[in-house]
C-alpha cells in the first residue's frame, strides 16, 4: 500500500481564512485544553504518592500496587482511546472531552471510598476509561485552532498540562494525606473537574474540521483497519510509537514508584516528598516540553530528523544522573541529580505529537493520536509499573527494602532501547521528507515546510 495519506478532503480556495477565531480566544482555548490535560495528569498521578499508606493501609503487594497503577488503568485508558477516537473524528469533540471530565474526576473522587484492592481497581478503570476521552480530541481540536506554522508551539503549552497535573498530583496529594489520610486527597482532588467540565461545554466552540490547513472535509470516516494499516506502514510512526512507549515504560514506571522509594530507603514523609518534587517536576516538565517545541521548530527547517532525534539525546544523557540519583545516600543528593530525569521525557512531546498530526488528513487525527497511545501506553503505564512491582517483590529476599532501588535501576535500561527508535525514527523522517508525496499537506509537523 502506497505511504500516501489517506484523504476526504479538498483544497480550498486561498482566500479563505485558516481560522474563523481571533488570536486571543484561540489561546483561551489552548489554555483551558492544557487545564484539562493538567486535571486528567493530577488524577492519574496522585495515586503514585500515595501507594504506600495505601499499601499499609489495604495490605496490598507491590505486584498488586503495579497493577493498581500500571495496566489496571492503562489496559482500558488504551484500548478505550481508539473507539471514542473514533467518535470524536466525526462527532462534537467539546461535548466528548466535557463528558470524559465528569467520568475521570468522579471515579477519582469514588477512588477515596475504596476499602479493598478490587473496589480501588474499579475505580482506577473508570479513570483510565474518562481520560481516554481527554488527548486524542484534545489534540484535533487544538490542530483545528492552530495553522501549521503554529502548531509545535500550541502543542507544547499544550503539554505543559502534563508538567502541571504531576507537579499538583505530588504536592497535593503528599500534604493531603500527611493532614486527612488517603482517602481524601482522591476526593479533594477529583471534585474540581466537574467545574472545569462545565467551563469546558459552555466556553469551548467546535471549530470546523480543515480549516486551520485551509482544506474542506468530508463527513467520510476511513475504515479503521485502513487507518490502522496506514499509519503501520508509516515507518516513522511505527518507530516513534514503539520509541514513545519504551520511554513511557521507564519514566512512568520510576516516576510512580518513586515516592516509594523515597518512604522505604530514605525515610521521607509523603508531605516532605511532595514539597520537593512538585516543583522539580513542574520546572523540569516545563522546561523540557518548551525546549522540546523550541529546538524542534529550529532545527526541523533544515533536517526533520530531528524532531525524532531530540529526545533521544535528551534521554541518553539523562541516564547517568538517574543511576547517581538512584544510588546516592544522601536524600538531598537524590532531589538534585533526578531534575534532568525530570526535564528529559518532556522534551519529546510537542515534536512527536506534532509529527502525527501531520502525517494524515483532519478527519484521522483524533484516531491517529488514539493509536499512538495504545501502542505507548499498553508498554508504558500498562507494563512500566507493573514490571518494577514484580521485579520489587521478587527481589524482596535478596535486598529486602532496598530491592525497589535494584527494580528501578534496571528499568532505566529500556531507556537505552527507546533512544534506539527515536533515531530509526528520525531516518525514516528524512527519508520520507525526500520522496515525492511528502507533501506540505503532510509535512506541517515542523510547521514551517
């Protein structure tokens, strides 16, 4: 099958604007979808730090724990993502995303009743199926809103919501249980969202499908297993969803068992842990997604490679401070050597998300975003997490306490292997750039061909 892009579309005439909207309401729309992305962050983080007083208080494993966090959520966050997808490239996105608001942030604050590990699992499905609806039409709306020159930008503040929801998810969620317990900080954390629903479906108008890459589109819905083979055969994509996933493996797994260790080996409150890596992850987040977007646009105008190659320099030079910090004694010493494993993960998201939303056609993209979060997330949240738990658990009588330590440093080995697709991935770029079909109308991922 040729690697052409799937269309229903036409050009329009050149006079047409890209966008019906002023500058300034386009980014109150950008702001209230990072908002979003930060509240549906906030809920899915939270429960890292708070699986230990979870585990005291349910007497749960750290294999049950895993699962709690890892594919008790991803497996259904995953494979839900693919048919609301679907919905949302033909239906209104505003109302889906208003309706997955709802469902997350209730299910978050139902989390908070729990008093046993099938009741917490429930709830933890119910989250993962709400933020199914969150990423995929977000990111349509958001390419819809924002002309191709303007879109790495628009999808690094919009990714800045990731940054955000961490940081709250540590901080809120580590003061919240030093004063209340667990229970409460899920139900203090998971009420707000039914505010920011409301904000959502009364402030946030539908665009038109095309309009931001001045193309009309059909209501024609390509079947799924088209889709799907389309973007299979899209080297870049195959490598930079596999690329994407490795790397969620890692930094999703060490960032939910993190504060674990933090408990087990260094003796450190929840309170304590929340006041020192709320603001590392949030300047650290920030700081790679911004730079991300930045370096991207830069260098992508005279080698695409890039946007695939950026976070695997990013990751490869994290690495060793990630092993200094798993190792150190000193719990200070561990705060500081983690901020470039904070910065890192980051880096890659407006680049590769970018990318995608380029590689097909308006009507594909909400789909498009879902596939590449089935393929990363059922490696990443779904395996990240469970792995180090077992790999803890069956460490338990070799190291004792210590063997979550052990369970994390061999999990930055995937790293390694992430930053292997990211460069195949950059080739398949360039080499895609320099065929004929790798059209303006598919390229706008740099925003700027």
């Amino acid at each position: 099958m040729s690697n052409a892009p799937i269309t229903a579309e036409k050009v329009l005439p050149p006079a047409l604007p890209s966008s019906g909207y002023s500058r300034v309401y386009k980014h109150y729309v950008l702001i209230i979808m990072m908002l979003v992305y930060a509240c549906s962050a906030l809920d899915r983080q939270i429960l890292s730090v708070l699986l230990e007083p979870i585990k005291q208080d349910l007497g749960l494993s750290d294999t049950q724990l895993g699962l709690l966090s890892g594919m008790g959520f991803a497996l259904f966050y995953a494979t839900m993502g693919v048919p609301i997808a679907r919905w949302a490239d033909r239906h209104s996105r505003v109302n889906l995303i208003s309706i997955a608001i709802v469902l997350w942030s209730g299910m978050t604050a139902l989390s908070g009743a729990a008093s046993n590990f099938l009741q917490l699992g429930l709830a933890r499905v119910g989250v993962g199926v709400g933020e199914a609806g969150c990423t995929p039409p977000a990111h349509s709306l958001i390419a819809d809103y924002f002309e191709s020159g303007e879109r790495v930008r628009a999808m690094a503040i919009y990714s800045l919501g990731l940054s955000i929801g961490v940081a709250l998810g540590y901080l809120l969620g580590g003061w919240i249980n030093e004063i209340y317990g667990w229970r409460m900080a899920f139900i203090c954390v998971g009420l707000p969202g039914l505010v920011l629903a409301v904000v959502v479906r009364f402030t946030v108008r539908e665009p038109t499908r095309g309009q931001s890459d001045g193309v009309e589109v059909t209501d024609e819905l390509q079947p799924l297993t088209e889709v799907f083979r389309f973007l299979w055969n899209e080297r870049s994509f195959r490598h930079l969803s596999i690329a994407t996933g490795l790397l969620a493996f890692a930094a999703y797994g060490g960032a939910t068992w993190f504060p674990a260790f933090l408990i087990r080996s260094h003796g450190m409150s929840t309170g304590e842990i929340g006041s020192w890596l709320a603001p590392i992850s949030m300047a650290g987040g920030a700081t790679g997604t911004l730079l991300g977007g930045y370096l991207a646009t830069k260098l992508g105008k005279s080698n695409s490679g890039w946007y695939a190659w950026l976070p695997a320099v990013a990751t490869l030079l994290s690495i060793p401070f990630s092993v200094l910090a798993l190792l150190a004694s000193s719990s200070l010493w561990v705060m500081v050597l983690i901020i470039p494993s904070a910065v890192a993960p980051a880096v890659h998201a407006a680049p590769v998300y970018s990318t995608v939303q380029g590689l097909v056609e308006p009507r594909m993209r909400a789909t498009a975003t879902a596939v590449l979060l089935l393929i990363t997330n059922l490696i990443g949240l779904g395996l990240g997490p469970l792995c180090i738990g077992i790999v803890s658990d069956l460490l338990v009588p070799h190291f004792a306490e210590e063997s979550l330590r052990i369970a994390l440093l061999l999990g930055l080995g995937i790293s390694v292997w992430s930053a292997w697709h990211f460069f195949l991935a950059g080739r398949a770029l360039n080499a895609k750039k320099s065929t004929p079909q790798y059209s303006s109308t598919t390229t706008d991922c740099a925003g700027d061909q």
